[in-house]
C-alpha cells in the first residue's frame, strides 16, 4: 500500500466554473435585465429545492423540456426540482415562476445548468425589501467563507513549500503526535455506477488531522484517454466538500484490446474534521468536457 503524501509536481487546482462561482443566495432586482437570468446549477438525479420569500403561484411554473425531469412540485413558498438521472452535462433549462402578491418583479427567470456535481441542495430566492438583519448575516457568512479560504490557503503553502514524503506530511500538519494517517481499503465496498468510463480496481480512503482524502486506480476501457478536470464528494444529506486538491500524474490511457493501457491513479484531498465527514459519500468525478463522469458510492472515512 503507498502512502499518502503530497507529490512536488501537483498541479494548480481546476479552473473556476460557471457553477463554481454561482451563489445559491439570489437577490432578485425590481428590473431584472433580460436575458441574464441567474444561474443554477442542478446534478443528474439529485433533488434542488428553492426556497422563495414570497407566495407563488404554483400554476405559473414553467420550465422547459418538463419530460427531463422526474419530479416538478411548487409549494406556497418553494419548489422541488428532481432531474433525471440521464441528463447531459452542460444542458441549460428555462425556469420561469410568478408571484402571486403582483408586486414587481411579477415573475422570475432562472438559468438551470446541469453539472455533474455541483448541483445546489438549496436555492434561497430573495424579492422583498431586505432587513438590516439579513446584511448582517450575509457579512458573517462572507467572513466564515474567507475564514474558510485562508485555512485551505495556508495548508497548500505548507504542503507546496515543505519537504516531500512523510516529513512532508508532518511539515504541513497532516500527521501530529497524537494522531497519524488512517487509513481504510474500500475496493470491495465502494460502488461503481453503471456507465461509468472508467472501470476502478482499487480505492483507499485516508484520514488525518482536518484532512480526508480518497485515492482511486482506475482502467479505461474506452479509445480516448482519461484526465480529471473536477471532483466533489456528496455527504449523505447531499452537503457537497470540495477538495483543496485534486491530483493526476497523467491522463488514464485507452485499455482497450490492441492498445497499451495501463492503470491510472487519481487522488482528491478535501479539508475536513472528523465531525464533518462522517456517513458514507459518493466520490464525482469529471473530465474537461463534464461528459464523462465517474461516481464512486458508498464511500467511507476511517
């Protein structure tokens, strides 16, 4: 078994996405500009709830091509969206939604964006006049999130500017006195979604001190090489941990008959307390184009 440690040649950290820097805070303006609806982002069979400030008229939900999704059911002050599990990557979705008190604005339009696994849980969906309260909230949420930041910022420096192997991980924090790497063979106990590109052989999860990772080896069966654009990890209530690093030495090459394939490994490294990552997750993982996806369920920490 290898050991986890931070390798010298990591790579940046994918580029930010429409549905990385989407907000599932929307503040609606009296005169909405046409044709800049605010994004959502949804995920293939995973349920997106918004939540709205006003009473709406559950009539006036529109929302196109309604076949491509399994369930559609508007509420008094919100409405419950379940995408089909079959949905493309990339795929955009008019929603539209009217208020029923006829103040402005009347109606609202949103851009729904699949992603395969940055779908929002929750959608608030502001129209009244905001009290001094909620600005006080969003400044204390802001903060926590730069908290948030500066912690991940500080455990890359680390990583980047100490020594390789075991004193690397000792440098950056990973292991201390009281605690070291734990870690947990999952390869008969994670599950592979079926049409997967991917087709893994071994997977190990790790613990350490404010750190979960997930280390995958992983043949393709398919013509084209294979290459980690984005991942997330899906807790079991649907919360979404993001990893402050996703590494691939190199693409996964074709191991199909005729071609000279070979095993390729993929490591997601997300922030995380031993309170925040308990339950079994579901690792995401996309390529450049978001169309081949691989989901690895009923994934466990040690």
């Amino acid at each position: 078994m290898i050991l986890l440690t931070t390798p010298s040649d990591v790579s940046a950290a994918p580029g930010i996405d429409e549905c990385e820097a989407a907000s599932p805070r929307i503040e609606l303006s009296p005169s909405p500009t046409k044709g800049q609806a605010p994004v959502v982002c949804i995920s293939p069979g995973v349920p997106t709830t918004f939540r709205f400030d006003s009473v709406i008229v559950p009539e006036s939900v529109k929302i196109q091509e309604r076949e491509r999704f399994e369930d559609v059911a508007p509420g008094q002050k919100n409405l419950l969206l379940v995408p089909l599990e079959n949905l493309v990557a990339g795929k955009h979705f008019e929603l539209e939604v009217c208020f029923a008190d006829g103040a402005v604005p009347e109606c609202a339009s949103f851009d729904l964006v699949v992603h395969p696994g940055l779908g929002m849980q929750e959608v608030k969906v502001l129209r009244q006049p905001l009290p001094a309260g909620h600005f006080k909230q969003v400044a204390e949420e802001a903060e926590a999130e730069v908290q948030q930041c500066r912690a991940e910022v500080r455990q890359l420096r680390a990583a980047r500017g100490g020594p390789d192997g075991l004193g690397g991980a000792i440098a950056s924090g990973l292991v201390s006195w009281n605690g070291g790497i734990a870690v947990k063979d999952l390869s008969k106990e994670v599950t592979e979604k079926q049409g997967n590109p991917l087709i893994k052989e071994r997977v190990y999860s790790y613990r350490a001190s404010e750190h979960v990772a997930v280390e995958a080896y992983f043949r393709n069966p398919g013509t084209a090489p294979w290459m980690a654009a984005g991942a997330v990890l899906r807790g079991p209530k649907g919360e979404v941990l993001k990893p402050v690093l996703l590494w691939q030495p190199a693409p996964i090459l074709s191991d199909a008959p005729g071609e000279e394939g070979k095993r390729g490994r993929v490591v997601v490294d997300v922030m995380a307390t031993e309170r925040e990552a308990r339950g079994t997750y579901t690792l995401i993982l996309w390529d450049e184009e978001r169309q081949r996806t691989v989901t690895l369920s009923n994934v466990t920490f040690p």
